[in-house]
C-alpha cells in the first residue's frame, strides 16, 4: 500500500513538472496582422500598404524615422491640403523643410486612426516611390516583429514569448533592452560595443546600408579622409545626398554577443548641436541575417539569426 503511494505521489509529481515545463516552452503569441514587404523596380527600400481616406497607399517602412511623414507626391496623389510651417525633420543626409497635412482616416494592419495630422518632407535627395514614410510613432504603438527573410511584419496584441525559446529553436537568439523614447523621439536605442567602446545603435528598415557617424570611426581608431578615399560612395534620404565611405569592422557586439555585421558606411555629414545623435544605424544588409522583435511590453528588442 505504501509502495502504491509512493508510486501514485510520484507520477503526480511527474505530470505536475511536465505542465509546469510545458508552460515555460510554450509560446502563446500569436501575431493579430501581418503586413507583406515588397520592393518596387529594383529599388532597395521595403515598401507595405495602407489606406488613407479609404483609398491605398505605398508607404516606406521605415524604423529609423521618429515620425510617419507624407511626400510630396503623395500629398498631391490624394488631393491633400498642406500648409508650411516652422520645423525641420532631420534625417540620413541632414535636414529638410516641412508643411503638415491632415487626413480623415488612416489605416494599416488592423489599425485605424481618426483625423490624424503628418509632416510632408520636401527634400529626400531622389524621387520617392512611395506616397509616406511610416515611422516609428505608427510602428511601435503595438509589438512588431520585422522579418526582411520571410518578407514580412507582424503585429502582436500580446507578445508573450520567453526569449529561451527562441533560443532552443534557433542558432542565435538574444534580447536586449531598449531606452531613449520621448516625446520627441520614438526610435527605441540600444547599446553595441565594439572593441573599448560602447555606442548608441538603432535598427533603421529605411536603411539599405548600415551606418555610423564620423566621430564614431575616429574613436574607433580609423582613419577618416574624405578627400583621398577611393572607395567613395552616396548615400541618399532626408536631407539629399551625403557622401559616404565604406570601412571593415571586425567585431560588433550588442549585449555581449558578437553579430554578423562587418562592414559600415561612414557619412560625411556634421552633426547638428541640437540633434538626436545615434552613433550607428544598422540597417537592411544586418535585418537580412537576424528579424528583429520591437517588445514594447517588455521594452526590448529580441534578435532571431
């Protein structure tokens, strides 16, 4: 009788441990949208749909923007009424003259706003293809899931996901926390070190090539010539066009893991003193390695290779 006991208490324990183990492997998000990433003409940038006053438009994803911004042609497709006014959005390349616009609807992914107002950026250095920039204010109002591989973002009501389950399933997972939100700024920053160093980062989709700031490379400890450089390239946004050099790294960590990101584009372009200064951006060329998870819950970033 003892002996049953014993055996009854113990397959008990075994259930009990197996639910319990059960309930920490388990991944209970589901993401609520999707939105399908498509590139237009052999052009670079990842491109989504919307609706704006019920009608559709080609929007920009774009993370490294604070905010969602109307183009020009854009304005003018929907027959929209903009006004100028005292503002400078600043971007890639430097900074650009803005009006502001205001429209009845605005929807994308299951999300709908009422009689919102955007900024149209006048000066983007080429020809847009798209009809807005949707930025980071719009984005991460929800937890997203960005995966450039499968072409794809994901939208999640509730993101509840142990970052260990992630890494049992894939060869390198890892979360690290993000901070720099205010008002004025909804780009999400993290730390990335690489040698002594430790810098400011942010994940910028509207960025076909990962960069970094002059400075940045100096105290890195490259040298930086414009003038004598012969691997001399342009890179376009907000602002125009700024000069750019490619430079190897050979190791970049972010929270103490070592990525797969070894070459940047150093802009040659002077901060402004009143600028929210990111001294990397790490863009298209490292989102097609890792998907990336905005947790706006948890106020992290999970990086998926």
């Amino acid at each position: 009788m003892k002996l049953f006991k014993i055996f009854t208490l113990s397959a008990i324990a075994l259930v009990l441990m197996s639910r319990v183990s059960f309930a920490m492997d388990r991944c209970t998000s589901v993401p609520t949208h999707s939105l399908p990433i498509s590139y237009q003409d052999g052009h670079l940038l990842p491109l989504v749909k919307g609706t704006i006053n019920d009608k559709e438009v080609t929007m920009l994803l774009d993370t490294g923007a604070a905010w969602t911004s109307f183009v020009p042609s854009g304005v003018k497709k929907l027959s929209l009424f903009s006004m100028a006014v005292d503002h400078k959005i600043r971007g890639t390349a430097g900074e650009s003259s803005a009006s502001i616009t205001k429209v009845k609807t605005f929807e994308f992914a299951g999300i709908k706003n009422e009689n919102p107002y955007f900024f149209v950026v006048h000066n983007l250095g080429f020809d847009p293809y798209f009809d807005l920039i949707l930025g980071a204010d719009y984005l991460l109002k929800k937890t997203i899931e960005i995966n450039v591989k499968e072409g794809k973002v994901y939208f999640y009501d509730k993101f509840d996901c142990d970052i260990n389950v992630f890494r049992r399933k894939k060869t390198e997972s890892f979360a690290v926390k993000f901070f720099g939100l205010t008002e004025d700024n909804t780009k999400p920053k993290f730390t990335v070190t690489i040698g002594p160093h430790t810098f400011t980062a942010i994940i910028d989709t509207g960025a076909s090539k990962s960069t970094m700031l002059i400075n940045t490379a100096r105290k890195i400890g490259i040298p930086i010539d414009f003038k004598s450089a012969k691997n001399i390239d342009w890179v376009s946004g907000v602002g125009g066009d700024v000069r750019a050099m490619s430079i190897g790294i050979t190791e970049v960590k972010i929270d103490n893991h070592i990525v797969d990101q070894k070459g940047f584009f150093v802009k040659d372009n002077p901060i402004s003193p009143d600028s929210d200064v990111t001294d990397i951006i790490l863009g298209l060329d490292f989102l097609k390695k890792y998907s990336v998870i905005f947790d706006v819950k948890a106020q992290s970033i999970i990086f998926v290779k």
